[in-house]
C-alpha cells in the first residue's frame, strides 16, 4: 500500500477486473473446477478489492467501497439460477480483455506508465507463465483457462511495450516514485497548455 495517489490509475478497469475475478472465484468453487482457479479468482477479486480503498482513501470516491458488493452478484447466481453458470463462465475472460483497456488509454493518454504498479505486472506476468505451465501438465485443453493466462501475459507485456516506450523500463519502483507520480502527471498536464 505504498501508493499514495490513484493519478493515471484507471476505476473503470479496476472494476471490470473485480466483475470478473468474482466470477471466477465464485463459478470455479461452485463448479469444483480445481483450486488453483479458485485462488487465481480470489486472489484478484482480494487485490481488486484492495485498489478500490485505494480510490476511496486517495482519490477520495467514496463509493469506490460500494463496488467491492459486486462480488455478491456472482453467489446469488450460483444459488438462486444455476442453470446461468456455463453463460457466466464467459464473464471472466471477457472482463479480462475490456479491462485493459482503459488503463492503456490512461497511460497512452498521460504518456507514462509509472501510475502502474510494476510489481503487479511482475506478478501477473509470472502468475500467467506459470498457469500456461500447470495447464500443459495438467493436459488441460480448454480453451477459456489458455484465454485467461494467455491474456494476463499479453496485458503485462502491453505494460513493458509502453514503459520500454517511454523511457521508463524498471524491474522496480520506490516510495518516492510512486509519490512523485501525482506531481509529474500534474506538472506535465501543464507544460502542453
């Protein structure tokens, strides 16, 4: 939680990654589909959860908290029309891809990717290497899983494409580069008008 502003750092795609992630979590307890599905959905949906009391804190949208009750939305459909689960699966993989999105746009926009997290493009990028891994062991040849790690890898390499772009390639961040984000952004803004 060293971040201290939420300048750059896109709501939207924070939102459309916890619809997601709760999907997933949710659909793969209730399906049994494996734990690690499982705790790839509740991690993120943790995570998510976690970036959006960065908004409420920093940002200072103080409904941001309300949008972690998405995750309800997922559960309600697993007990109350489980003949929605299968429609429902695709939720998580569609998310994933519109979810980014925003956030290249914002950074695209800014022209500066030090609003992102590296460590968590780190983390993806790992987590998504070591899922393609698990799934050619595992002989698991669905489709949706390779879509799900597939496009985690390509969201992170998007991230190092515009950071390698912009002169601001790191396998690291500091404290002081996360706080200086807001003024750089802020500063910058002003020089093109």
């Amino acid at each position: 939680m060293s971040r201290e502003s939420v300048e750059g750092f896109s709501l939207s795609s924070i939102t459309l990654k916890l619809i997601g992630s709760a999907f997933l979590c949710i659909n793969s307890l209730y399906n049994g589909s494996g734990f690690p599905l499982f705790l790839y959905g509740f991690l993120n949906t943790i995570e998510h959860c976690l970036f959006l009391f960065q908004f409420f804190r920093y940002g200072k949208v103080l409904y941001a908290p309300l949008l972690s009750l998405i995750v309800v939305i997922p559960y309600l459909i697993c007990i109350f029309s489980p003949k929605l689960i299968p429609i429902t699966d695709l939720v998580k993989p569609v998310t994933q891809f519109i979810s980014h999105i925003p956030q290249l746009i914002s950074c695209i926009t800014r022209k500066t990717t030090l609003n992102v997290s590296i460590y968590s493009q780190h983390l993806h990028f790992i987590g998504s290497f070591l899922g393609c891994i698990m799934l050619i062991l595992e002989e698991n040849y669905n489709i949706t899983n390779w879509i799900l790690y597939g496009n985690t890898f390509i969201q992170a390499f998007s991230i190092y494409f515009l950071a390698a772009w912009y002169g601001e390639l790191r396998l690291k961040e500091s404290n002081a580069e996360n706080r200086s984000v807001s003024r750089k952004v802020f500063n910058d803004s002003f020089k093109s008008v």
